[in-house]
C-alpha cells in the first residue's frame, strides 16, 4: 500500500489527485492482488521444481517491473499522457503498464506464505489469518511511514529505488524461506 501511495506521487504531475486518478489506481492494485493471490494458489500447490521456478518467475516480474517503474516511470507516463486525449483511457492505459505486474507479481507470495505455515502443521484457517494479518498490519506501517516520514523527505525517484531494493531484499529472504523442506522445520 505504500507503493500506492508512491503510485499517486508519480501519477500526479501528469493526471492530478482527482477521484478519477484515485478510482484507476485503487482499481488496478485491487485487481493486481486479487489476480496474484490466484496465480500464489496455483504455484502454491505445484510440485517442488515447478513451484520454484514460478516463485523465481515472480521474483523476476516483480525485480524487472519495479526497476522500469523507478528508472523510466515518468518518461513512460509523459509517453502514455500524450498518446491519449482521454484520460480515463491515459490513466488505465498509465496504471496497468505501470503499476499492475509489479503488484501482482508480489501478490502472489501471500497464499504462497498460507500454504507453507499449512504444509508444516499449521491449520490452514490459522496460517491464511496470521498471513493475511500480518499483511494488513505491514501494509498499514507502509502506509504510515510513506506518508508522513518518507514522502515528506524523499523525492519519489529515491523512493521508488528504495522500494526496490527492499523488494528484492524481501523477496529472496523469502523465497529461501519457502523452500525450506518440510523435514527441515
């Protein structure tokens, strides 16, 4: 939630802060989660080698989008602004080649994190409320730390190579995490 907020920033000298800006862009992290969290279930339940190779899939969509995002993100925008009169089909157009891979490639390591806490014993009620609850409460402090410590002090570029390099911190703890054999825990 806070590279939505981060979203808005950069989506803001092109198109404005309008409910129509806000609309697109709470839509398409709507729909990039609600897509990953499908995707996560599917590669969740695969055997062993195909499940890594999904999860190095997500780490690779997620890495490569949100470096574009950081590096080219204003330049695409001022790109999509002028090849559309519209701005609802600009906004749309600017969100999903923007914003919706990156989101839903890291989407997909929520029900991916359920069915590991499952796999080990964990009912899956149980693991599904402390992901999902742990999800909401890290994307709260997000939120929280974006918009009132980071945004005020940091440009949005340097924001988004933060972002980054978080992402790409997190994502490889994580897939180490996953792939720890059930024997192993």
């Amino acid at each position: 939630m806070g590279f939505q907020l981060l979203a808005s920033r950069l989506l803001n000298p092109h198109f404005g802060s309008s409910i129509i800006v806000w609309a697109w862009l709470i839509s398409t992290f709507l729909a990039a989660f609600s897509i990953g969290s499908v995707v996560g279930g599917w590669i969740s339940n695969l055997p062993p080698r195909p499940r890594h190779r999904g999860q190095l899939a997500g780490i690779l969509i997620a890495v490569i989008t949100l470096a574009i995002t950081a590096l080219f993100g204003r330049t695409l925008l001022g790109l999509i602004e002028g090849a559309f009169e519209d701005v609802s089909t600009a906004l749309l157009v600017s969100c999903l080649g923007i914003f919706f891979l990156p989101v839903t490639a890291l989407s997909s390591f929520g029900p991916q994190c359920v069915q590991f806490l499952a796999s080990r014993g964990t009912p899956p009620g149980k693991a599904s409320g402390v992901v999902y609850g742990v999800s909401t409460l890290g994307n709260i402090a997000g939120v929280m730390l974006t918009a009132f410590v980071l945004i005020p002090h940091f440009h949005v570029s340097t924001l988004l190579y933060l972002w980054l390099g978080v992402a790409v911190a997190s994502l490889a703890a994580l897939v180490r995490l996953l792939r720890v054999p059930i024997s192993a825990s």
